[in-house]
C-alpha cells in the first residue's frame, strides 16, 4: 500500500501523462494537520461540455481501510489507460465525468501508517476528552446525529461536535456541491462485503429504491 505523499504524487503524474483525459486539483481544500486534499476529473476526449452530469467517487474516508482507496486508484487507471482500447470505456468516459477525491482522510491514513495501524477517524483534538478524532463518515450536514452514530468522543462512530465541524468534511461536501449535476456517487469502504444505498439514517426507502436496488444487485453479479 501507498503513503499518502504517493498516492498524491500518482495522480499528478497520471495527468500529465494523460492530460487529454485527466484534469488534476491539487487541492479542494486542507485537513485539519494541514494536508492537500486533492482531486481528479476525468472525462473522454471528444466532449467538453461542462455542464455534463458527473459521477462522484471518494475514498478512503475510513483510515484502516487502506484498500478502499488502492481500489479508487485502480479503478482510475483502468478508466484512464482503456479509453482509447475499450470501447465501452469510451463511451462512458464521451458522455459523463468522473470527479474523484482519493483522500478525504488524510491524517487519520497517514496515522496508520505512522501510528495506529486500526484507527479510523480523522485526528481532531477533542475539547474535554483524551480520546482524539471524529468518524467524518457520520459528520456530514445531512440529517446529522439522527441515528447510527455516537456523541462519545470515544467512540469509533463519533459524529463530531455539529454538523460539517470536521474541515476534511466540509471540503469534500463543498466540492460535490461545487460539482453538480452529479447523478451517481460511490463513497468507497472496504469493511465488510456489502453494497450500500441510502437511506443510511433511516430503514425506510428512498424514493429511488427500485432503480438503487437493480444496480446494487447489478454490481454484486
């Protein structure tokens, strides 16, 4: 697995290895210990129009779950190195871009790898308590604290002191936001085997279940 400073470095160097193809931000915004989040668009050849709906992937927002963001890179390089072999590639890549946030958790991954190897939050200093981080997975401005979380700073499902408190948070949901129309989004985890759709805060359905399910079930085949 890569370092964080690698995996920054890979895809600068895959834009300019392909800068037909891939468009390279150094930068949506800073951690809280300071680090690029950086992010990538890439989208085929033949068509600029910029008002063309998106598809939006982040990864490794979980810090132990390295291979959630390996998978990103993967998945980047195929789309990237097969456009011009793959037919169908093509033709996704001709009618719909691809943002993509490798690290919306920098710190906590780069503790992982210089600390903790199981930590999964970020690393914010938590007033009050000896126990550092928030879960950024469950501190996102949408129906924050309303089931699935924790307000015990201890704990590995801690939601933060209020909604979007965490800046890494608040970078990556500025960004999507900056980036509309996005018509599909995949937030990559590596825990478990499972393919997730929302709603995430409550069982019931989303208005788009039907059409979630059949690409959930879609994927899993």
């Amino acid at each position: 697995y890569h370092t964080y400073e690698e995996i920054v470095q890979w895809y600068i160097v895959l834009a300019t290895e392909h800068p037909s193809l891939v468009r390279h931000v150094p930068s949506i915004g800073l951690s809280g210990e300071a680090r690029l989040q950086p992010a990538v668009h890439i989208a085929g050849e033949s068509t600029g129009n910029s008002s063309r709906h998106r598809i939006y992937f982040q990864c490794q927002i979980h810090a132990r779950e390295w291979i959630s963001g390996a998978t990103c890179m993967y998945v980047v390089n195929h789309l990237v190195t097969s456009y011009a072999t793959d037919s169908r590639v093509k033709a996704l890549l001709d009618s719909v871009e691809f943002v993509v946030v490798p690290l919306v958790n920098p710190d906590g991954y780069h503790y992982t790898m210089n600390g903790d190897r199981l930590w999964r939050k970020n690393r914010r200093i938590n007033t009050g308590s000896n126990c550092r981080g928030v879960d950024q997975n469950r501190n996102y401005d949408s129906h924050w604290n309303e089931g699935g979380s924790s307000s015990n700073p201890c704990s590995e499902t801690y939601h933060g002191p209020g909604p979007a408190s965490e800046p890494e948070t608040k970078n990556t949901q500025n960004y999507f936001r900056e980036n509309f129309p996005i018509v599909g989004a995949i937030d990559w985890h590596s825990y478990s085997q499972l393919i997730l759709r929302p709603w995430g805060y409550t069982s019931a359905d989303s208005p788009d279940e039907a059409r979630l399910s059949q690409l959930g079930t879609s994927m899993r085949e």
